[in-house]
C-alpha cells in the first residue's frame, strides 16, 4: 500500500486548493450598501486576526458563511485570499448559529456560565450545515491536500470530510475551552461530536487541560485506548487503505487503528503588527488626544470585550463601582474606557447581559461621575485596529476579567502594542493566556476584593516594576505569535511524530 492508493470517493469533486481552511465566517463580511452596492469588508473576531496572516502565505482557500442570509456569492479573491461562501438560510442561521453553536455549546463549553439550552431541531440543523461545508470543503481541495478546520461551529467536519475524501490530511482546532467530562457529558448528542473530531489527524486546543478533557471524553465515551497525546482509533480495513500508511497501525489486540492526535498549541496574534501601528505618529497623537478628551485623569484604564456573559464585564464593573463607592480611587484621577462590541445580539441570553451591563454602567455614572469627569466611557461599538492600538497606548491599566475564555487575544494584543515598555495587565487566570502571560497581575474575576485589591495595586505600580513586567510579557508574545501558531500546528499534522519538543518546552505546561 503507498500514500497514491489513497483517493477521493467515485462522484466526489476535487478542487485545485492544497490548504484550505474551514470556518464558521469567512475573514470579510458580506455589506450592502444603502446604494445596493455590495462591499466584502474584512470581519471583526479573534479567529480572523489569527489565520489571516498565514491564509496570505499560503496559496490556499477559505470556505465559510459570509454573514448574512441567503448569500448566494461565488467565490472570489479578496485581500490575496481565495474565499468560498457557504450559504446559510435564515433559519440555518436561527437554528445552527445563534442555537446550537451559540445558545448550546458556547455556554457549555464556557463551564455553563449561563444555561446551555438543548434543542433537537437546533441540533438537526447542526448536523445539516455541518455536512454543507464539508462537501464544499471536499470539493474545493485538491487530492492529497490539508483542510484545517475551525473552532466549535464546526466539530462534525472531520468526520464527514473523511468519508468523502479519505486521502485528505485534516486538522482541527478548537479556538474555546473544552470542557472537564462532568460538564460536556450534559450534552444529549456528546458522542457524535467526539466521532466528529475524531475524523481529524491532529486536533488541537489552547490549553493543555483542554486537551486533556477532551481526551478522558474519548476514554470514557468511546472506551478508545490513548496514549499520552495519542488517540487509536478503530478502523476497519477498507478504510486503512485509502490512508496515509503512517497513521496506520495494530493494536496490543490485533485490529487496525488510525492514530489521531490531541495536544494543545496556544493561539497568538500578528505581533509586529501591532507594534507597528503603535510605533506610528499618527497613532501616537491619537493616544494623547484620547487621554485630553477624557479630562487627562492620571489613570486610565481600560476594558476591550465583545459583548459576552464569559468577559467578566459585570465583575470589573462591580469591583470599580466598589472602589468607587469606597473612595480608595476617584473619578478625578482614574477613569475607566469600556469597549463593548456588539455580538450576536438576537440571542436572548446576550440582550439580557447588554441591559444587565447597561444598567450597571449608568448607575456608577449617575452616582459618580461629574461635570468635568465621567467614572466609564462605555462604548457599545466595534473600531478599526488602529483605534485599538490608540487606546492601548493610551491606557496605564488593562483589564481582562474573563470568567471563561478559550485564549483571549486582547491581552496579546495589549502587550504586542506597548513597545515603550509601560502599562499593567490584569488577566484572570480562566483566561488561556494566563498559561503563558505569567507577568501580569494573575486575579480570580470571582473574588470582588481580590479583584480590587489588584486593581489598586496596578494603579499603584512603580515604574520600574511595570516596565520589569511588561518586558517579560513582551517577550512571550513576540517569540510565539501567530505565525509561530499556525506553523506549530501545521507541521505537527504534517508530521506527528516530528515536532512534539516544541509543545511540550516552549510552550510552558507539558503534554499529558
Ligand atoms: C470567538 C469564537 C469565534 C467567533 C468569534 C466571534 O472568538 O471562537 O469562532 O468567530 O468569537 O463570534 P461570532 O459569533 O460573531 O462569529
């Protein structure tokens, strides 16, 4: 048997592309003008950040949903990319995205912060979608070639796409926390979503213990035998033949196995890029100019979050408000910026978390601000990078107090812009980048007078300790940014055997 035996199923197209990846949203969104002109604008979100670089390397493609409904465009290249819209109906869109993806495994998976609501007809329509951008995924890559496919959305792919095309190599990322077994085996159809990643050679994760949760699921649900990041998977023989050799061998009890792996490889962000924009003039002037428009108060600190129940929003709210009320710091001398995207605003549990947020906001403001001062600049908008890099360098204080988050790029990005060496990072340790962001003032978001006490103590850093922190923090981002990601991953499904040194020493905690 040789790797040229392995073929597409008879009737399965085959496309030209040699990598393509998968996700739920393509890297620009679908907008129509009030003209009627149609404009593809590059799409907010972590995800895109992090693959747009490496999608510009590679000569590949990129199949996902344009964002809108009923989109019917062929593909096209934007931005040096090949893009592949997949359609989504309005009700693939009431029932897979804003249902199953997001009111079912966003909160499961994010330690059910909020209810997962189960659906049967959502996870139909899962099921469905799923297997639409598998087949276009199928016929699009060219035989032989790797599909790299992303995050949540989209768990049933691997599976599907091997039955179609047995001699593709795919990988799988999963850009969210899995969860421990107690809280994943909730879910009515846990099974089918581990055969789904099971279809994967290499599944990747943010964190080791991701990994780890995901790998005692397999034992516990599909009694797999795994060894340490190793997974055998039982195959029977007419499918060995359309696989690659290497990733083929007999168990201790005598029957086929396909090896797929699970190990975590942390996400990053373009590095230079931010420092870049921060080492601009224009973007300089920028900073200064928003600290004079918020009345030059001698603190300025900073909240960026899309809208969602896992940021902490409430918990940093509540410990300023308290700080505040205590009188430990006024409106005079610290001020605090809230950027809070919009996001997936039809679903109930995310309009409930905006009044929630809302309200909280007006009532600091009401009791504390004054004429001159506002205690939080609340902002319910989405801003161009440069923006962002603004008032990161505008900001002596940075707060991430995810309750739950699978990495949470904006503390990179934070750390990436400051090249003057200044500002304080408060990061709660259930965010993935507090594995690796050791330096910034590590809080439990829960613990309110914990949460306050770090606060004050970033208001209060000397100079000298702040530049020995964030000097630590700037090495970490700028060795291991997002080329350095996708390069890990890719080589690693390339060849498993080949690269497992870098995850287990370079990136801190070690393989299971
Ligand atoms: C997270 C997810 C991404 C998602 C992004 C924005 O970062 O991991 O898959 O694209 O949020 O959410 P949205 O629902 O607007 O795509």
């Amino acid at each position: 048997m040789s790797t040229e035996e392995a073929a597409p199923r008879p009737n399965t197209p085959v496309g030209t592309y040699d990598l393509v990846v998968v996700s739920n949203r393509l890297p620009v969104d679908k907008v129509t003008r009030p003209d009627g002109s149609v404009e593809w604008r590059t799409s907010p979100g972590g995800l895109v950040t992090a693959l747009e670089p490496v999608m510009k390397q590679a000569d590949g493609a990129w199949v996902g949903w344009a964002g809108v409904a009923d989109d019917e465009s062929e593909p096209f290249e934007h931005d040096d990319i090949s893009i592949v819209p997949v359609t989504l109906s309005a009700a693939d869109i009431e029932e897979y995205y804003e249902g199953f993806s997001n009111d079912t495994l966003w909160p499961l998976y994010h330690d059910v912060i909020a209810p997962p609501t189960y659906h049967r007809e959502w996870w139909e329509s899962y099921v469905r979608v799923n297997q639409r951008f598998a087949e276009k995924a199928a016929s699009v890559t060219a035989t032989d070639g790797t599909v790299w496919v992303q995050d949540y959305q989209l768990q049933l792919v691997p599976k599907i796409l091997r039955e179609l095309r047995p001699d593709l190599t795919i990988g799988f990322f999963n850009h969210i926390p899995f969860p421990a077994y107690g809280i994943f085996s909730q879910l009515p159809w846990r099974a089918q979503i581990i055969e789904g990643l099971l279809g994967a050679d290499l599944i990747g994760f943010q964190r080791a213990a991701d990994a780890g949760n995901f790998t005692r699921a397999v034992r516990r649900l599909l009694s797999f035998t795994t060894k340490g990041t190793a997974i055998d998977v039982p195959i029977d023989e007419e499918i060995s033949e359309a696989i690659e050799p290497a990733r083929v061998s007999t168990s201790r009890r005598g029957s086929l196995v396909r090896t797929v792996h699970a190990r975590h490889f942390p996400i990053s962000i373009d590095t230079q890029s931010f420092e870049d924009l921060a080492r601009r003039p224009d973007i300089q002037a920028r900073a200064k100019e928003i600290r004079a428009g918020l009345g030059n108060p001698k603190v300025v600190m900073l909240g960026v979050d899309r809208l969602d129940y896992t940021k902490g929003i409430g918990h940093r709210l509540k410990a300023f408000g308290e700080l505040l009320a205590d009188g430990a710091v006024t409106v005079e001398d610290v001020t605090l910026v809230q950027v809070a995207s919009p996001s997936r605003e039809r679903v109930a549990a995310y309009q409930q978390l905006r009044d929630e947020v809302e309200l909280t906001v007006g009532r600091i403001n009401g009791d504390y601000s004054s004429i001159s001062h506002t205690a939080i600049s609340y902002l319910h908008q989405g801003y161009p990078r440069e923006e962002m890099v603004a008032l990161y360098l505008a900001s002596d204080v940075m707060l991430v107090t995810a309750l739950r988050d699978g990495m949470n790029l904006v503390a990179k990005e934070y750390v990436a812009s400051r090249f003057d060496d200044d500002g304080v990072l408060v990061l709660s340790e259930f965010a993935g980048a507090a594995d690796e962001l050791k330096s910034a003032l590590l809080v439990n978001p829960h613990d309110i007078d914990g949460l306050k006490e770090s606060i004050l103590e970033a208001i209060q850093m000397t100079k000298s300790e702040r530049t020995k922190r964030m000097r630590a923090l700037r090495k970490r981002v700028r060795d291991y940014d997002v080329s350095r990601w996708s390069t890990a991953f890719l080589s690693t499904l390339t060849d498993p055997s080949g690269t497992p040194s870098y995850v287990a020493t370079k990136w801190g905690a070690s393989d299971r």
